[in-house]
C-alpha cells in the first residue's frame, strides 16, 4: 500500500534530466578537448602537429618540442623570475590582507566605517591607468622587481574574505579573555588567531599566487629589462608575437619543418608554462571554492 | 509617565556622547598596536590607490616633464574636446560597449545556467568531474588563453581549419576578420570563466531550505517548477549584486585579453578605450589627453555603478550599497 503513495517521478522531469546529463557532458568535451589537444600535440612529432594529424593522442610521439623549450635560458629565467614574483609578492599581499582585515573585523576597533568606506571606493572609482603609470615611476620603483610587488599586493575582495572570516571564526570572547590574561592585541594576533587562521591564509595565499603567476600586464608597462621579465612576458614573446630566436632552430633547415618546430614549441610551452598551477588544480581546487563561498557571504 | 522618560533620555544624551568620545579616545589608546597593525595597508591605499586618483589633475593640464604633475599648466577641458572630437571617437565608443554587452549577455547567464544544472545532479563522481573541469580553465593565464586561441583558430594548422578542410569548406582567418572578433572574444572568456563563476551559485544553491523541496513535491511540483520557484529566487540577491558590481566594470572590459587578440587587420573592431588609452599613453607619451580619456571612461563606469545599484534598489529593494 505504501509503495502505491509514493510520489513517481513524471516523465516531464525525466526528460529534463536527460537534456541536463546532455548538456553537461557536452560542456565536458567542449572544455577538457582543448586541454587535452594541447598536451598530445606537445608530445607529438613536428610533421604531425603541421600537417593535423594529431585530433586525440599524441602522434608520433617526441619529446623535441620540450628540448627545445628546455634548452630556451630565457624560458629559464622568466620562470624563475616568475617563481620570485609569485613567492615574494604572496608573502606580502597576504601579511597585508591580514593587517588591513583584523582590525576591521573587530566591532569595537574606532574609525572601521571610514576605513571601510575608503576601501570601497578603491573597488568602484580608480584614476586610471596614466595616474597610476606616473605613480609608480614617481615613486622610482620603476624597472625594478618592486614595480611588479607592490602596486597590486592588496586586493579588496582578498581582504573581505578575510574579515569574513575572522568575524565568524575567532569569537570576541576569546580576545576579552585573553586580553584579561594581560594578553596584547599583537600578541593575540600572533599566538590565537594566526594558528586558528590557517584555511583562510591557504585560500589568500592561493588566490594572490595565481593571480601573480598569469599576470603580465604590470609586467609589460613597468618593465623594460629583459632580464626581470616574469615567464608571462617571455611567453607573449614566443607564443603571440611568433619571435622564436635561431638558437632554438639548431638543425632545421627546411622552411616547413621550420615552421612545425614552431608550432609544437607552442604546445610545448603552454604545458610548461601552465605546469605549477596544473600540479597544485586538484589540491586546491577545495580551497578555492571555499573562498570564493567566504567572499559571497559578504554579499 | 511617558513625558518624564523623554526629558530624561534629552538631559543624558549630551553627557552620553561627551563620554562617548572620551570612551573613543581610551579605546583608541588600548588598542594602539591594531592602528599600528593597519597603519601599513592604508599607507599601501594611499600610495597606489588615491595618489593616482590625485593624479587625475592631468588630464586638464598640459603636462610637462619638467615641471611635474603639480606644476603643469592648466588648460581646462581641451583634453576632453580633443578626444569627443577624435574621428575614432565614436569608433571606441561602439567597439567598447557591443563589446561588454555582449560579453555580459553571454557570460552572466551561462553560469547560472550551469549552476542550476550542476545542482540537479545527485552528489557523486559525474557531479564532482562536472565541477573539477569546468573550473579548470580559470587557472590558465591570459597570455596562454590568447595563444590557445590564435592556434585553435589559425588558418592551415588550426584544428578548426582542419575541421572546414574536412567538410569541404574553405578555410578562414578568423583571427584576421573584424566581424569574427567580438565573438571568439565573448565565447573563449565563456569557455574560461563560466566554471568557476558558477561556484557562487552551486553555494548560495547548496544553502537552500530541503524543506522547501519537500513541500514543493508534495504538492506535484515538477523539477522546472521547482527550478523556477525555489532555485531562481534563492540565488537572486547573488544575481543583482554581481549583475551591479559587472555594470560597473562595463567599459574596463579585459584589457589584458583584447589587447593580446588584436592585430592589424582586425582593429577596426578590436580597438576599445582601455587599448586605445594604453597605446596612446604609454606607447606615444600622450599622457594627458590620454589621462582623460581614462576620465571620461571612470566616470561613465561610476555613472553605470551607481544606476544599476539604484535600478536593483528599485527591483529587488537590495543593492550593493
């Protein structure tokens, strides 16, 4: 008699479902095919990848368009340029986001609206590019790695998902009892709240050393000495404006092999290029929702 | 009675806010070490942040690099006659606004879109690999992004060529023609973006009432119905306020990605104002005329903000600010 009550599932909703099932296996062929063509044409022979053979996996396969990538030292020193960039300027966005966010979190910290408000503003109202150019040469950091360090390190919405956070993971009480105990507000920071924070610093963390690993547009109006371009410049290089130097040519003669060799050095780089954030994608993937869900509850 | 409590409260106030300051002021005094905390941040908004709107004072001035920013003479609003009177002017105009209408025609609703789908699935590995892979390309650099493009689309060894050789068609450059270009624009940053813009709204879904799904099948709701009437309202706040904070960015439409796509032959279509700033300023030392063109394209994202904020107000009663 039960089974009889049971609410069936009409067919208008079973069709549904299957055009959804549809629809989001296309949307997976129609990301993962281009990611996946990618990487098999890097390990595929040059005559392959000029000539289209290549449609799935890797045809022929070889390994020369990554010598020749490896065998680049300017692929070498944009990435370990781009290393520095990444490691040094998530260290000081993050301590920053981290002092700008604790004292707004606290309710009872004097002057927090006006602070917040002079924020805000920052995200909807900005001098534009030439004030800001004439800034940082002002300040004479320009062609030095400081250019590229400091004039992006804080950003605002990296900053409420921080004082989200403290504000509902550290209770108040925790800092009134401490600071009865005779603990200071520094001290505090630093022994309670620092060890309770390490999801959101993990989130920070990711959020800025992405950012600073893809950029190249600060890069690219700050900069003029090759020698500190990060690997994004380098790759705009190569990869767009097609100036691939000789000295990755060695032993190709014809003008079609040539050209192959150009093509799968592409394919090559990309991989190379995109490997550190490809490496850690699983890992933090978690990570990531879980900020961008910090930074919506602020909204 | 109730006479007396009011002249009561009137006669506390004054006292009240005069110990309210002094309470301030304490306050202020035992949490010193915060202010110092935050002294370094506010000297970092300072710095990068409203310096550079100070140094909006260029765009009416002639500036000269001997005299400096403060020091240049004031030439008033020629800047700006200068630019409205440009040929290219309404040019950059239409380029900058298709563009960004398009790109939020296609790129706000898709993940929503995506998101209400994903939310359809029962929790297990599809649902998870669906989620894993579309976030994925967000991850790729712009510059990577670009050159993904122009191989894809490149005549002769792209796959798409190989595709319309395939079918019998002819080959195109597509990279090379202005009506082509606003659309592999849009579509390429819908591929990139719509995965991880998504993940607000499989949140905000994941955070419904399953009360509310009961009710709705006891009373024979069916699954669209129940999209419609419970999945659609829950994530609507989320929808206004990315729908304001997007007005807002409308004309800062990525720089970085419609930079790297032009050439030559398609700038007809590929020249926006964040370009055509850039090259005018940085690559021609033109700042202040083209300071101004910054201006005037601040101000009419500001404009834009402040509209749709007000328009949302109107609509749903909640707005950003």
């Amino acid at each position: 008699m039960q089974k009889t009550n049971a609410i069936k599932e009409p067919v208008s909703d079973k069709l549904l479902l299957g055009i959804i099932y549809t629809v989001l296996i296309a949307v997976l062929i129609v990301v993962l095919y281009p990611l996946i063509y990618i990487v098999s044409s890097s390990f595929s022979s040059p005559q392959a990848v000029v000539s289209g053979r290549v449609w799935l996996f890797p045809v022929e396969f070889s390994l020369k368009g990554y010598t020749a990538v490896l065998n680049n030292p300017r692929i070498w020193s944009g990435y370990y340029n781009s290393l520095i960039y990444m490691a040094v300027g998530t260290f000081i966005s993050v301590s920053l986001t981290f002092a700008l966010a604790y004292p707004l979190s606290k309710r009872t910290f004097y002057g927090r609206s006006p602070i917040m408000y002079m924020i805000i503003i920052t995200m909807i109202f900005s001098g534009g590019l030439i004030p800001y150019y004439l800034t940082v040469k002002g300040l004479g950091i320009i062609d030095t790695r400081w250019a590229l360090l400091l004039p992006q390190a804080v950003a605002v919405w990296q900053v409420f998902i921080a004082k989200t956070f403290f504000q509902e993971s550290i209770p108040e009480e925790l800092n009134e009892a401490a600071a009865i105990d005779g603990c200071s507000d520094l001290r505090f920071l630093w022994s309670v709240v620092l060890p309770l924070s390490k999801p959101v610093v993990a989130v920070l963390a990711l959020m800025y050393a992405v950012t600073a690993w893809n950029a190249y547009f600060d890069a690219l109006i700050f900069l003029k000495n090759v020698d500190l371009y990060p690997l994004q410049l380098i790759l705009r290089e190569i990869l767009i404006q097609n100036s691939v130097d000789n000295s990755m040519m060695v032993d190709i003669r014809t003008m079609e092999a040539r050209q192959g060799m150009k093509d799968l050095l592409k394919f090559s780089l990309i991989v190379v290029s995109s490997l550190p954030v490809l490496i850690i994608y699983p890992f933090v993937q978690k990570h990531f929702v879980k900020g961008v869900m910090i930074g919506s509850l602020k909204g | 009675m109730s006479n007396n409590i009011i002249t009561e409260a009137s006669t506390t106030i004054p006292a009240a806010r005069r110990t309210g300051l002094s309470e301030a002021m304490r306050k202020m005094r035992r949490h010193w070490q915060l202010y110092f905390l935050i002294l370094l941040p506010l000297l970092y908004f300072i710095l990068f942040k409203y310096v550079p709107i100070l140094g909006i004072q260029i765009a009416f001035k002639d500036l000269s690099p001997k005299l400096g920013i403060w020091g240049s003479p004031w030439v008033g609003l020629k800047h700006f006659e200068a630019f409205f009177n440009h040929p290219n002017f309404w040019l950059l105009i239409k380029n900058t606004l298709f563009l960004s209408l398009y790109a939020l025609a296609i790129g706000f609703p898709v993940p929503i879109i995506l998101a209400l789908m994903i939310n359809e699935l029962r929790d297990g590995i599809f649902k998870r690999t669906v989620q894993l892979v579309s976030y994925a390309p967000y991850f790729i650099s712009t510059v990577v992004m670009v050159s993904m493009i122009l191989l894809f689309l490149a005549p002769r060894i792209g796959v798409i060529d190989h595709i319309r050789t395939a079918l019998g068609l002819d080959s195109i450059n597509f990279i090379g023609e202005p009506s082509m270009f606003k659309s592999i624009f849009v579509l390429s940053d819908a591929w990139q973006y719509m995965g991880y813009n998504a993940i607000i709204y499989i949140a905000a879904l994941a955070g419904v009432n399953p009360q509310l799904y009961e009710a709705a099948k006891l009373d024979g709701a069916s699954r669209l119905q129940k999209i419609i009437h419970i999945d659609l309202p829950s994530i609507m706040p989320i929808m206004v306020l990315l729908l304001v904070l997007n007005m807002g960015q409308l004309l800062n439409i990525g720089f970085e990605k419609v930079y790297l796509l032009q050439n030559p032959l398609n700038t007809s279509s590929s020249e926006i104002i964040s370009t055509y700033v850039y090259k005018v300023g940085l690559v021609q030392a033109n700042y202040s005329f083209s300071a101004a063109v910054g201006l005037f394209n601040s101000i009419i994202n500001l404009a834009l903000i402040l509209l749709a904020n007000f328009g949302a107000r109107r609509a749903t009663g909640s707005g950003l600010f």
